[in-house]
C-alpha cells in the first residue's frame, strides 16, 4: 500500500459521508405533493381495521360502543359533538363524506375541510410532545415527518369529547394516532393508514386505512356553516 | 503507485462521488435541503426579497372594533345605514345588543375577518392564496389571476378574487352574506357590498399593510377606505378556536345575552 492511500479512502469516506448527509436531509422533506382536493373512497361511517373487523375493544367500550350503534339502528342517535356543531376530531373528520384540499408548504401540510370549514395544521419535521405536554383539545396536535414518499403524522394532545367514526368507536385522553400518507395509483388516489393507540380503549394498537380519489382541479371548497344549516342536526 | 496516478484515482473517485449522489437523486432518495433562516414556528419568512411571499402567520397591529375612516371620523353613512348603527349601538348600551354573525358561530364576512385580535395565517399554493383565521376557523380563499364571475352565489365570506398590481395584492370580495356586519358595533352593509383591498408588505416584510375600500349604495353615500396593519409573528400558530363550545354570548329570540 502506498502513502497515499489512507488520503485516499479519506477523501472517498468524506464523499460518502457528504452523499449520506444529503441523503439523510432528505428525509426532512420530499418531492412529494399531496396538493390538491381529495375526496373520500367510500362509506367510513362505521370505521373497520384493514382487515375488516371490530377494532379491539375493551369490554367496557365496546359496551359503549354497542349502545351507540343500537340507538343510531333505532332511528334515535345518541348526540355526538357532530350534532352540537362541535368539531368531528380524528380520525372522523378524514371520514367525513366532502371534499379535502391539502396545502402543502415546506414545514407544514394543511387540511382544509369542507366539514364545518374546518383546518387542520400539520408541522413538518417536528417531534410529537408527549399528551401530558399539549393542551387537549378536539383536533390534537399534528407533526409529520417524511419517510421517503411517506409521509408520517403523528397526532396527539385530544380531549375525549369525540368518536372516532360516526358509529360510536370511543376514545380517551390517552389517544395517539399515527398515520401513513402515499400517493398510489399513479398519484390519483391517496392512501391513509391510520394506526390507533389508545390502551386505555382498545387492547392492543390496530389499524385502519382509507382512500382519497382527487378531484377536478377546477372544484374550489364550498362554505358548509353547521351553524347555519347543520348537515348532521 | 505513483503521486500521479494516485492523483487520478483520487480526482476519479472524487467525480464518482456526485454521481453516487445523482444516482440517489434519481432514486428519489436525495433531496435537495432548504436553505431559509429558521424562525420558532413560521412555515416560511418573511422579509422583502420576496414582496409577493406573504406566507407565515400575521397578527393585527391596530384592532379596533370600530371601523373608522384613516382620519377616525364615521364612514359616509347613509340616513339608513346610520340609524341602524345608532339602532345597535343603543341597544348595546341598554344590556341587549343584536346578535351578529359572530354570536351565531358563523363566519365572519369581509371585511370584518380581517380585523380580528387572533392570529392570521397566509398560504399561498398554485392559482389560490389562502388565509386560515384563528378566530372562529374562518377559512377565506382567494381564487387568482381569475375573473370576478358575473354573478356569485351569496356565501358569508364572499367570493374573492386577487391579483398583483406590481407588488400589492389586490383583492376583490362580492357576495358577502348581509348577515354579517363590517365592524363589531354596527355597521351594516347589503348585497351589494364590493371591497377592494390592497395588500402590501412594508417595513423590511415585518409589516402588512391592508387597504380596504367599502363600496355599497345602500350603506354609504360614497366608496370609503378603512386600513389594517398586521405584524409578522412567528412566533405564534394559529390555534383550535371553537366559538360552538361554551358560547356565552349565544344568541336568544334574535338578541345577544350579555354576561
């Protein structure tokens, strides 16, 4: 081996390094658009794991849960924060049946809902805080982080005043969700896989996911007012 | 092995490399990293390289829930439109004012979103800006560079249309639902309502400078200009606010409970 060897794998090392560097800011951000108006796939009113079960309820919610589900069966709805015009909470309003624009800047993606006009901020590249940490609050708190083309939401921080779908499925104060955003089919439908964590509701963390079809570019979000005229009075 | 050719197999490699990183460019793995100054929270900055960029969250600088002309004087009121005001403004005073829009949890209407003690944020995206309010999750759009159609359908906030005029954005509002009020006393408007404002940054992009000239017969005997200022924050988000939660001043048979 000569002497200049060592400069050599040196100097190949720092390359690499510099390549794995940039490669490694990439992951900060992505080429990615999710931008656009998106429309829910599909009837999620009763949400289902992706292998279409019952989530993993615990006893004492599915009774709560079977409760919800017979009043509504017998035309006689329990009241939800939907019927007092109060904000649907996650995962339901990704469930809602009306359009989604996605707004998506470098350090933040926004949600803005048809339903109830409502936004839905998400921080870029930041650290979910711990529930103890964040205000509970109906929407939570929201920071999402690229995973290559994924991106990774992380929500946190809500109050235990909404259902997780329009059926009835509770949730506590403890409630984490995680969810994995794709563009599939060519980037004409967006895939959402939620997982929920909540060991205070569920026995163990189970997974839901629900599509999104985009729609004509030329559609502009409509000024739906629940305390106007409430879709769900 | 020589200095030379250690040279060359060095300048080789050190060729090779880039491309090792095109390679993973190409595989969508290398990305390239923003380089703007890190503000606490703010998606973007501010400041006046870019007088068009007005992302970032704003705060109003001079609330005042009258609105007054530059000088502080009464806009032009019509007869109308000033007995309604003096109508609300007295029955403020006797304990039971009206209910407005804002008591009912519906949004605000243009002008009047625009002048709120909470935090704006500003979104730009292809053909649209947006603005997200804090206050009562007003979500106002403005469709760009488009045409104001012949006729809009009633909304509470409006149809807006915006362009630039060099770089100030102009932004046209009809359609605004004559349920809501244009300042929080008592200034009425009709369906007739057309504003005009004129959006610019000043002050090295710290400050927004809003320009909003009223035009409606019914109300106003002429068109007449109110100004906002709005500070750049970010520093602040914007945050959940749900006027539908513990409502204190809901409306009752029409009339605002005050307590």
């Amino acid at each position: 081996m000569n002497k200049n060897a060592p400069m050599l794998i040196k100097h190949t090392t720092l390359w690499l390094l510099a390549c794995a560097t940039l490669g490694f800011a990439a992951q900060a951000q992505s080429a990615t658009s999710f931008a656009g108006i998106w429309l829910l796939n599909g009837d999620q009113s009763t949400l289902k794991t992706d292998e279409g079960k019952l989530p993993p309820l615990k006893p004492e919610a599915r009774r709560s849960y079977d409760a919800a589900v017979k009043a509504r069966k017998a035309g006689k709805p329990m009241g939800d924060t939907l019927s007092s015009c109060l904000p649907h909470g996650l995962p339901r309003l990704m469930l809602a049946p009306y359009p989604i624009e996605i707004l998506q800047e470098k350090k933040q993606l926004t949600f803005l809902h048809e339903a109830h006009h409502m936004p839905r901020l998400v921080y870029l590249g930041e650290k979910l805080p711990a529930n103890e940490a964040l205000d509970g609050n109906y929407m939570g708190f929201s920071a999402g982080n690229w995973d290559g083309d994924t991106l990774v939401i992380d929500t946190g921080g809500f109050n235990d005043l909404t259902t997780l779908d329009k059926a009835g499925l509770p949730h506590s104060e403890a409630l984490t969700l995680n969810e994995r955003l794709r563009l599939v089919d060519g980037g004409q439908t967006l895939e959402d896989v939620i997982t929920v964590n909540d060991p205070e509701t569920y026995t163990k963390p189970w997974k839901a996911r629900i599509t999104f079809k985009k729609m004509d570019s030329g559609y502009w979000l409509k000024e739906q007012v629940c305390t106007d005229k409430n879709p769900d009075a | 092995m020589n200095v030379r050719i250690a040279l060359a197999v060095g300048l080789v490699l050190a060729g090779l490399a880039p491309a090792l990183c095109l390679a993973q460019q190409a595989a969508g793995l290398y990305r390239p990293a923003a380089k703007l100054p890190e503000p606490k929270y703010a998606p973007q900055y501010s400041s006046m390289e870019d007088q068009r960029d007005l992302s970032g969250v704003w705060f109003i600088r001079d609330y005042n829930r009258r609105f007054r002309t530059p000088v502080n004087t009464l806009p032009p009121l019509t007869a109308f439109g000033k007995a309604e005001l003096d109508k609300r403004i007295k029955a403020e005073t006797d304990g039971a004012p009206f209910a407005d829009a804002s008591t009912h949890c519906w949004p605000h209407g243009v002008p009047r979103v625009m002048n709120s003690p909470y935090p704006i944020q500003i979104i730009h995206s292809p053909g649209k800006i947006t603005i997200v309010h804090e206050v009562a999750h007003n979500i106002r759009q403005i469709h760009m560079d488009q045409p104001m159609p012949a006729t809009v359908p009633t909304s509470f906030l409006g149809y807006s249309v915006g362009h630039w005029e060099g770089n100030t954005l102009v932004i046209e509002t009809k359609g605004t639902d004559p349920r809501t009020w244009i300042d929080e006393e008592g200034i009425l408007h009709s369906d007739k309502l057309y504003t005009i404002e004129r959006i610019r940054k000043v002050e090295n992009g710290e400050n927004l400078e809003n320009e909003v000239t009223l035009i409606d017969p019914v109300y106003f005997t002429r068109p007449w200009v109110k100004k906002m200022n709005y500070a750049w924050r970010p520093d602040l988000r914007v945050s959940e606010y749900i006027c539908e939660e513990n409502n204190r001043n809901a409306p009752q048979n029409g009339v605002t409970v005050a307590k």
